[in-house]
C-alpha cells in the first residue's frame, strides 16, 4: 500500500485517505472575462499530463480534510515531496529524487529480442 | 393491539438489537450522545474552549476531555466535540462569542465501543492506520476509513477504542467490525 505524506496531520497515511485532485500551481486568470476563448481553454481544459516529475494537488478527503501539493514521479508512482497549499512550487532536494524516470517495461520490452 | 409499523414514540437506536464480538474482542452500541462538528479559526479557539469546557486540541491526531466531553482534533480548523453527558453544546458554543460554524451531528452519528485484547486487531480488519500504543496512544484520533465507509476513531484506553460512524452505515460497520473480532481471536 502506498504511504503519502501528509503535510496537515504530520505523518504518512494510506493512499486509502487520500483523493487525487488535478494538476498544481494553475493560476486562475485575474481578467477571466476578457480572455479569449483559446485562453480559457487553455487555462481550462488543458493539462500537461506530464512524463516522469509532476506537481499535483492532493486532498487528505477521509483524514483533515485539507488539499495539499505533491511532486510525484508519474512513471514509478513515487512522491517525492508533499508541501501545503498555498506554498510556492518548491523545487526537489538534490539527495535522493532523480530527475530521471524509471524506464517502463512496456518501453523497453520492443528492444528486449 | 397488533404492533402496525415504526414505534413513532420512543427514539430507536440505530444499533440496537445489535450482537457480535467474539472471546478476545467487544463490541458494543455506545448510547446516545451530543455531537457538533465545529469550524474555527485559530484566533478563537480559546474563546471557544473557555465555553465549551474542554479545550481544543490544536495538535494534529490528539483529543481532550474535560467535564464529560470530549473534543477531537479532525482538521487543522475542525473538531468534533462529544458531550456523553451534559449536553447543550450548540448553546455553549454560541455563548463564547467567538466566530465559528457549529451544527448539530447528533443524530448523524453513532458510536460503537470496542474493547479487548484483539479491539485493535478487529478495527484493523478495515483500517489501514498504525494502532499501535507507539503510534496511536490513548487519547489518539483521527478520521479514517473502515472498509468503505469514513470513520472518526478515539482511542480511550490502552485496549478501547470509539469508533464514531454515519448512522446509516453503521450496520456496514458493525458487521464488518464483528468478523474482525471472529478473526482476531483466531
């Protein structure tokens, strides 16, 4: 089972407590009525769905309630940092996480013959 | 006269008539409480304790208890407060004069006491948190899952455990809590 780090209740918890809640550090445009409609969209609708590093919204919904940042790593599910809203994007420390991604099976199993 | 229907007249637990447990575990329906769930901002919470007789906790996973009510600390600004005995919270609260948003959980909830040598085997038979005395000491707790359903869980001593649960999933719970307690005997 998956240990997240909740930055609220202090300690790991179960995954079992916790919601994924979209993309982080989307600035929601000061002059929305303004912008156009490929704007909005893209302030919107679109996401970067990244590979590897990701910043992301969390919610501890069945423990303190509360949304929080987590940087985690797409490809081996790994958080690597989980810090409160409303904090800036807060960069990883240098020991431990790898900005690399761990390769996938299905992306190497083409060179394996 | 022939028994047609609800008993309108006297209020009807929602466990009632409810039996499990088994030779190392304990279950049982707590009886009746009063219940709020309280919002706060830092800055009155000690207004508010002052009134309600029981401070809040402001410590992540901790609760107090004063004068028959308990207070637990859910969210960095939410409580549950649990009055066993003498009621009238929804009054306290207004009396501090503090801001804040209370309502009345009372009837939403209700608790079930679980006891023994194996109580925190049972509850681990649906609850993913560490219940060790290390970990989770007396006077711990902390909203969980239980199976599929939310939970509030307060330990009340080194073998004891309320678990506070929606009073309509509280048959879910209760069965399910009753096969923790046949398997932590095994």
């Amino acid at each position: 089972m998956l240990l997240i780090h909740c930055p609220y209740c202090e300690e790991d918890r179960s995954e079992l407590e916790f919601r994924w809640a979209g993309e982080a550090h989307i600035a929601r445009p000061e002059n929305i009525s303004a912008i156009s409609d490929e704007e909005f969209a893209e302030y919107f609708f679109l996401r970067n769905n990244e590979k590897g590093l990701t910043y992301e919204r969390w919610r501890h919904i069945h423990g303190c309630g509360r949304f929080f940042n987590a940087a985690r790593d797409t490809v081996s599910d790994r958080f690597l940092m989980t810090y409160k809203a409303g904090m800036p994007k807060q960069m990883l420390p240098e020991t431990g996480a790898s900005e690399e991604t761990v390769e996938t099976y299905e992306a190497t199993e083409g060179d394996a013959r | 006269m022939a028994d047609y229907g609800a008993d309108l007249v006297n209020r009807t637990s929602p466990l009632s008539g409810f039996h499990g447990g088994s030779s190392t575990v304990r279950l049982e329906a707590a009886p009746p409480a009063e219940r709020i769930s309280l919002r706060a901002r830092a800055e009155d919470v000690a207004a508010l304790s002052s009134a309600l007789g029981v401070d809040l906790p402001v410590r992540p996973k901790t609760s107090a208890s004063a004068n028959a009510r308990s207070a637990l600390w859910l969210g960095p600004d939410e409580w549950l407060v649990i009055a066993e005995e003498n009621g009238g919270l929804m009054q306290a609260a207004k009396n501090s004069g503090a801001l804040h948003s209370a309502t009345d959980v009372s009837h939403r909830n209700t608790a079930i006491l679980v006891s023994g040598p194996g109580a925190a085997a049972a509850i681990n038979a649906g609850c993913p948190q560490d219940l060790s005395l290390k970990v989770f000491p007396v006077g711990a707790c902390s909203r969980t899952v239980f199976g599929k359903v939310e939970i509030v869980l307060l330990r009340t001593g080194d073998e004891a455990f309320r678990m506070e649960v929606w009073r309509s999933f509280s048959d879910y719970a209760f069965g399910l809590l009753a096969e923790g307690a046949q398997d932590a005997a095994v």
